[in-house]
C-alpha cells in the first residue's frame, strides 16, 4: 500500500505575525524574528536565507531589494534580484534593521550564530533556521514538530494564493521556474475556494 508524503504544515501568515511576535528582547530574539519575518515574506529555501549577505540587500521606500547570488534552481550562479514589500502589521524591513544594528553586523553574513550576548562571525547553518521555526511555532501554543525550515517558504505560498495572487507574480517571489511545480502549493491553498459543492446541502 501507498503512503501520502508527509508535509509539514505551512507558517501562514497570521501564524507568522504571532510566532515572531514572541520575544524579550534579547539578541536571540531579535535574530529570530528577522529569520522568521524574512524567510518568509521573501519565500526563502533555507540555503538561500543564510546565504545572504549585507551587499546583497538594497532598501528603498518600498521594501527590499535582495540579490539572490546561487539558489536551487541557478546552480549556474547567474543570480536574480528579489523584491520583497514592506509588512504593515509585522515589517520584515524593520525587523531586519533591528537585527543588523543590534548585532554590529555590516558587512559579511547577515545571519549568524548568537550565544547569549555574542555574536558569531561565520554564517549561520541552514539547518538551525528549522530550529528557529519549531521553536517559534512552540512557543505559541503550536506543535513544533509539524513545522520546519520550509513552512516559511510554503506558508508564503499559501498565504499569497489565498488572496489571490497570480501564479507568475507568486513565482516572481519564490523564484520557481515551473508553474507545475507552483501549482500544487496554490492547489492545497485553494481546495474549498468556489467549490463545486458549495451550498448544495
């Protein structure tokens, strides 16, 4: 017998607002809420979020304008620049800011370790941004071990297609080449959206 593959479950973005709104302060937090908020507004691979550094991010009256150097689908490094708007409940833009300034980063990697009150110097593992989310989604009330790295990624996804955003201006964001690889995330977001059943019973 089959199996359906296991998903993790997307960060939405009312999810979102409340996992990165959860903090005291700290550096730790303030780190963390840049990733979450990032990774997802920019609909981010794990690979491509730590990947960046402070040359690669342009501000403007906007929102951001990031470089994306090498990612799943350019293994060939030929780079694309992605523009990400500024949030009006929980601004990435901000949050960002917030992280830089507090960690004395302005140069180099833009994410990195942090070890109470230090700041490390060598880029952060992609692996530890699905400690950030599991530990977030926790924290709210959550189960963690439904979320990972890539519920940032899907949760945009999700996020934008159930507002109705176009596939080619979803794909603008995440970077897909294919529509058919876009289409099943925007397929789960939409499944009871003009439903054919709708008010027969």
């Amino acid at each position: 017998m089959g199996a359906a593959p296991t998903k993790k479950a997307p960060a939405t973005s009312d999810l979102i607002i409340a996992m990165s709104g959860f903090g005291n302060g700290s550096l730790q937090a303030i780190h963390d809420r840049a990733i979450l908020l990032l990774g997802f507004a920019g609909a981010f691979r794990r690979s491509e979020l730590v990947g960046l550094n402070v040359d690669d991010l342009t501000e403007d009256a906007d929102g951001l304008r990031i470089v994306i150097r090498r990612s799943k689908t350019d293994q060939e490094g030929k780079g694309f620049t992605k523009a990400i708007i500024r949030g009006a409940v929980a601004c990435l833009v901000a949050a960002l800011r917030a992280w830089l300034t507090a960690a004395g980063i302005e140069s180099g990697p833009v994410f990195r370790r942090v070890w109470g009150p230090r700041v490390g110097s060598t880029r952060l593992l992609d692996r530890i941004v699905a400690d950030i989310v599991k530990r977030a989604a926790g924290r709210v009330g959550l189960d963690a071990a439904s979320f990972a790295g890539h519920s940032l990624r899907s949760g945009f996804v999700t996020s934008a297609a159930r507002r109705g955003a176009s596939l080619f201006k979803l794909m603008d964001v995440t970077g897909h080449k294919s529509v058919d690889t876009l289409r099943g995330y925007v397929h789960d977001a939409e499944l009871f959206r003009d439903h054919a059943g709708a008010g027969l019973l």
